[in-house]
C-alpha cells in the first residue's frame, strides 16, 4: 500500500531520516574510534614482563620511582575541573606561534658540530658529531587515543615527517600520549630505518603497532645502547607512566646522547629530584640540557618541575646550554601560555645560565646560540 499523504506521511519520512542519520553518526564515531584500542598499546608479556620483573625499579607489579625521591605535597582543597573550566589563566596564544622552515637555518655539519632543532612540545632533533637523534616524536593533531577529544595543538609542526633527514635513533622517554604517538610511531616505521631506543615495557605499544623487533631497543636506568660513535644511555627521572586505566606498567627515563667529544642530556617528564646531581656527576659536564619547563601545577610539583627548579637542575647536571622543552604546542596545565618561558628567563638571568629559547623549527647552534629576543611575549 503507499505510504499515506498529508502530515502522516511527512512524518514517517521525518522518522526514516533520523534513523538514517542517527545509523551515519554511530558509524561515523565506530569509524573515528576504531583505532582507539590499537592506540591504548600493549601489555608486557612473555621475555618482555620476565625482563621487567628484575629490574631494581620493578615491585609489585608496576615500575617506581626512586625511593625517598623529593617532591613538595601538593595541594589540597582545590576544585582543578572548575579551575579548568572557570580560570582567568590564558593558556593559548593570542597569535599565531611563528615557525621556521629548514630553508630558515643553516646546514648541518659534523665533526664536533653539535645543533638541537626543536619542533614543538618535546619533540627535538639533536645533531651530534654527524649524527641524528629524533626525541620524543608527536606530529598528530592531539595528544591523545581520539582524534576527536584531548588536547589539540596550538601550533602545527614546523615541519611534516616526510621532511625530516634519516636519523640514527628515535628515543622515547615515556608512554604519555603527548611523548609517543601512534600514527608518529607508524609513520616512522615506514619512512625511516632507525632502531627507537625506549625504556623498558614501551617496546609491548610499538610490537603492537608494528615496529619490527629487531628496531626496539629497551633499556632499564643506567643501562647504555652503542650506535656507531654515540653511546645512549637511560638515566633515572621521576614521574609515571600509563595510556589507559592502568598506570606505572612501563617505564619512564631521561637520557644522555654522548658522542666522542660532546654530551646531551634530556630530562623527558620528571620533577625535580636529588638524581640530577648524581647524574651530572656521572655523565656530565653536557654541553646542553634539553629540560622540561611546562605543565607544572602546585598540585602534582614531585612529576613536572617548575621552570626555577629545572634551572636548579640544569646546575645540578652542570649543563651549558640550556634549551627548553615541553612548552607552547600543547595546553596541558592551568597555568599561562607564555608563563613557563617568561619564569625561565627570568631565572636565568638571576643565576647566570646560558639560554636559548627557538621558535620551533629553528635550529640552535650550540657553540653559537642566538640571544633571547623574547619572541613569544608578542605572540601571548
């Protein structure tokens, strides 16, 4: 029989669109949401989990930080969600972040050439000696499992993936979503050859997401990888790891790249503790420190150090330069856009630290750093 005229029939064909729509929308969000399992990664299991469990860092079934290491207690009372939502804290640019092309710096050299190319957040290229390390890649939109929700880049990357020169290694320094990505992760595996050198358990997300094994390197704190005339080393930090419910089931690490004759040393994610000093005595003197300066709050002060402690840490390390990290891509605190930086300068003037602040994609020249101008103060 035909579907009746007048409003009953507009109505019937009212309902058929909803249901058309309402089918299109769920299928849309399975189809955005399909790589969000894959993107949670991998449990340690078999050689990798029995290598886990003899690690000094390793009880009870999840990974820790050194004990008796240093934090201030955080703070209590505070609503951060309606600080989160309500704060009178500017935490993005007013303009657009001014980026740099490789066509705006100069070549590469080698020898005892050391240069530190920031692109963004953490993810930096050290050239030392003629070679390449890529530090904690993320090139997607968000630093999350979704590509829909969790924190959305502030800048794009100087640079796309398909640009950067072949690197010798591709170091991780922990599992949080805005240091190792997937589809970073993925794209590399196909475009570049380099082993990613990790802490221990990071290797289960990058068997899940198809890295070859021989290309996974898992190091446990004081352990070294030799590549060619660079020794990398894992060193200890402080902070945690996880990508889901489950937290500490890998582990987090700073690094030092040492070549014949010049040292660097990258702090990952780590609050301030006794160890940068131990470190500095071990490893150092580095001619630069790569060293995290964002996303502190006085409620989590034992994971992410305050831009006065990691010049204090910087001494520590007795480091040369300092270039910092973890800042301006993406809004992972309440505090300003531009605070971290402004509080960094201002302490290294007071205590007399080498400092050199890029705009991303601009390359620093360690032996000749470019002075402080001060650029992102017109960009809040």
């Amino acid at each position: 029989m035909a579907e009746p005229a007048g409003r009953g029939g507009q109505r019937a064909l009212t309902r058929r669109l909803r249901g058309v729509a309402g089918l299109a929308a769920v299928a849309g969000l399975a189809w955005v949401a399909r790589d969000v399992p894959a993107a949670l990664g991998g449990r340690l299991t078999g050689a990798r989990a029995e290598r886990a469990a003899r690690s000094p860092q390793f009880r009870g079934g999840t990974f820790h930080n050194r004990p008796g290491s240093r934090s201030m207690p955080g703070v209590a009372g505070r609503d951060l969600v309606r600080e989160l939502i309500f704060g009178k804290q500017k935490r993005r640019p007013s303009t657009a972040v001014p980026l740099l092309r490789p066509a705006d710096a100069p070549a590469a050299d080698d020898g005892r050439e050391l240069n530190v190319v920031w692109y963004g957040h953490a993810s930096t290229l050290i050239e030392i000696e003629g070679r390449r390390v890529l530090l904690d890649p993320v090139w997607s939109q968000r630093c999350s499992p979704s590509p829909l929700v969790g924190p959305r880049r502030l800048h794009e990357p100087p640079v796309g993936l398909h640009e950067l020169p072949a690197v010798d290694a591709i170091l991780i320094s922990h599992d949080h979503y805005d240091h190792l990505d997937m589809a970073t992760v993925r794209e590399l595996t196909a475009r570049q050859s380099a082993p990613f050198v990790v802490p221990l358990g990071v290797g289960a997300h990058l068997d899940r997401w198809g890295v070859p094994e021989h290309r996974v390197v898992e190091l446990d704190w004081s352990e070294s990888h030799r590549l060619g005339g660079l020794t990398i080393t894992a060193t200890a930090a402080q902070h945690f790891s996880g990508r889901g419910l489950r937290r500490d089931g890998t582990l987090w690490s700073s690094w030092v790249v040492a070549g014949p004759h010049r040292r660097v040393f990258y702090t990952g994610d780590s609050g301030y503790f006794d160890g940068y000093a131990e470190i500095g005595a071990e490893h150092g003197p580095f001619d630069v420190t790569l060293m995290q300066i964002g996303a502190y709050d006085r409620a989590w002060p034992g994971i992410h150090m305050f831009p006065e402690e990691a010049v204090a840490a910087h001494l520590d390390l007795r480091g040369g330069l300092f270039v910092p990290v973890h800042w301006a891509t993406f809004n992972l605190a309440l505090h300003d856009w531009s605070e971290p930086v402004d509080r960094l300068w201002a302490e290294a003037k007071a205590r007399d630290v080498r400092l050199a602040v890029p705009r991303p994609g601009e390359r620093v020249v360690v032996d000749d750093p470019p002075p402080v101008d001060g650029w992102w103060q017109a960009v809040a």
